[in-house]
C-alpha cells in the first residue's frame, strides 16, 4: 500500500471519528433542521444529497490546496528551506490534533458554533425556502465552506500531500483525495443525526473527540518524520 492511500484511509478514519465527536455538535444542528423542513417526507435521499455536495466542496478545497503545497515546494526550494516547511506543516497537524482533544488550551480553533454571514447565509435561506429535494446538493456545496477546524486540519494535509506530488495535475488529485476521503469519513453520523432528528443521545462525546485527536496528531507526527528524512 502507498502512502497516499495510507494517508486516504487514515483521514476516511479520521473523518469517520471526528463525525461522532465534532460534526455532530457543529453541523447537527444544521443537518436536523433540514430534515424537519421536509415536513413528512423521507430524509435519506435529501440528506445524502447534501452530503454529496458537502464532500464535492471538501474535494475542490482539497485539490486547490494540493496545487498550494506544490507551488510551496517550488518557493521552498528556490528559499533553501524545503525541509523546514515540511516539519512545520506536521507540527502545526499535530498542534491541531492536540487542540481538538483538549490536551492543549486551544479549543478555540475548533468553535462549536456557526455563525454564517453574508453570501452563505443568504445562499442558505434562499434554499431552505425551497423546501424541494433538489436544493440539498447546493446547499451541501454552499455548506462545504463554513468555517471548522478540522476540515481546516485536513486540509493542510492536503497541501502537506500536494508537496511530494511529481506534477500539479498530481498535487491536485492526491490534495482532493485527502479531503474526499476526510468527507466520505463524516457522512454516516450526519445521515444518523438527519434521520434521529434528535442530538440528546450523543451529547457526551469526549471519547470519540480524543480518537479523532489522536489520528490528526498521528498524521502530523507521520509528516514530520518524512519532513526529518527528506
């Protein structure tokens, strides 16, 4: 197995815990008032729609930051500090990681509010007021860019990836990868949370925090090794 698709599994687990533990306090909210928008309708298939376009979003991120960290090696090499960009990226990940399972006093990265403004708040009430099954993949495409932290963390594994990539075109599918793979992790507590309709059973989620944490801490300790023996 290469390292990318190491890399694609660990952050598909990653996804997976983070779903149960952070996305369920975040993005539950969002996700059971859409279902109760559908009146009497069935859930899954709107759900997964915006689920569907959530991940699309994740993917287009994760691409763009791939290409990032591909023209970082660029100026990295030209500067003579490729080496230190690498170490720095896993220690930031790792930083990350330990933040997110409250070792370290930096929760604030990881707010478990949302505040949307602007054009995404409009966007979502727009298609909110819809209140057709076609509106759920825009709105998980709008939805994709709200701020969070450990999509934040994903994503700077994908510039990470984007780095050793051989081409661009390369650097923007390992980059996408990563993220589609982190995305496709956090579907299954978010379609449970839209067919539940009900967040009482889940609200202590300290375990599945410090599972999550440990995986994200685990990606940036892989990447400063490979940033050491470069």
């Amino acid at each position: 197995m290469s390292s990318i698709e190491s890399l694609n599994l660990l952050f598909l687990a990653t996804g997976f815990t983070v779903g149960f533990g952070h996305c369920i306090g975040m993005c539950g909210p969002i996700v059971v008032s859409l279902s109760l928008n559908l009146g009497d309708r069935a859930v899954m298939v709107p759900q997964a729609l915006y689920n569907l376009g959530r991940i699309m979003t994740y993917a287009l991120l994760g691409g763009l930051m791939g290409l990032s960290g591909s023209f970082t090696v660029v100026a990295a090499k030209i500067a003579g500090c490729q080496k230190g960009v690498l170490i720095l990226a896993g220690v930031i990940i790792a930083l990350l990681g330990l933040s997110l399972g409250r070792w370290i006093p930096f929760a604030s990265v990881f707010p478990e509010i949302i505040e949307p403004k602007g054009m995404v708040m409009r966007g979502f009430r727009k298609l909110t007021a819809a209140r057709s099954v076609s509106s759920f993949f825009p709105l998980g495409l709008l939805l994709g860019i709200l701020p969070c932290g450990p999509v934040y963390t994903a994503l700077l594994a994908s510039a990470r990836v984007g780095m050793e990539a051989g081409s661009s075109f390369e650097s923007f599918v390992t980059g996408a990868g990563i993220m589609f793979s982190f995305g496709l992790g956090t579907i299954p507590s978010l379609l449970l949370v839209g067919k539940l309709g009900d967040l009482g059973w889940l609200k202590r989620r300290e375990f599945v925090y410090r599972i999550s944490s440990t995986l994200m801490i685990g990606a940036g300790i892989y990447f400063v090794i490979k940033g050491v023996l470069f």
